[in-house]
C-alpha cells in the first residue's frame, strides 16, 4: 500500500497532507509547503515509502518527480491539463 505525501492548496496558501493528516500550519508558497512536509517526514524517519503528490488545476493528485537522492523536488513538473 503506498503512503503518500500531498501539497495542496488551502484557503490561506498551502498545506500538507500524510496520510490523510493534514499540516498543522499552513504556508504562503507551494516550496514552503513541500520542505515542510520533507522535514516532518525526516523526523518521522518514514521518506523512503512516501509518494509526493500535488494537486493539479483540475483537482487530479500528480505525482512530483523524484530525485536521485529519494527526495521530491521542489518544484511542481509537468504539464497542467486545462
């Protein structure tokens, strides 16, 4: 079963959600978000089985493309459907 990391956007920004829990807070960029979700994932010690996900214009859960390090990027990819 895959666990998955999702930035979406929120009322007030950004947030995050893991596993069905949403972030406490909530943050003014999508980047903010993302290395907020990296750093609770790295105090948790469970990166490895996470999938990044990013809600895309039509409301489709995207995935983010992985680096070589294990880690998402920053930065959305892809193209959006409009």
């Amino acid at each position: 079963m895959e666990k998955y990391c999702d930035i979406i956007p929120h009322a007030t920004g950004w947030v995050y959600v893991i596993d069905g829990v949403q972030s406490a807070s909530y943050y003014h960029t999508y980047d903010l978000a993302m290395d907020a979700a990296k750093a609770q994932l790295a105090r948790s010690g469970s990166t490895r089985d996470k999938v990044f996900r990013r809600q895309a214009l039509n409301g489709e859960m995207l995935p983010v493309q992985i680096l070589a390090q294990g880690m998402a990027t920053s930065r959305p990819s892809g193209s959006f459907r409009h």
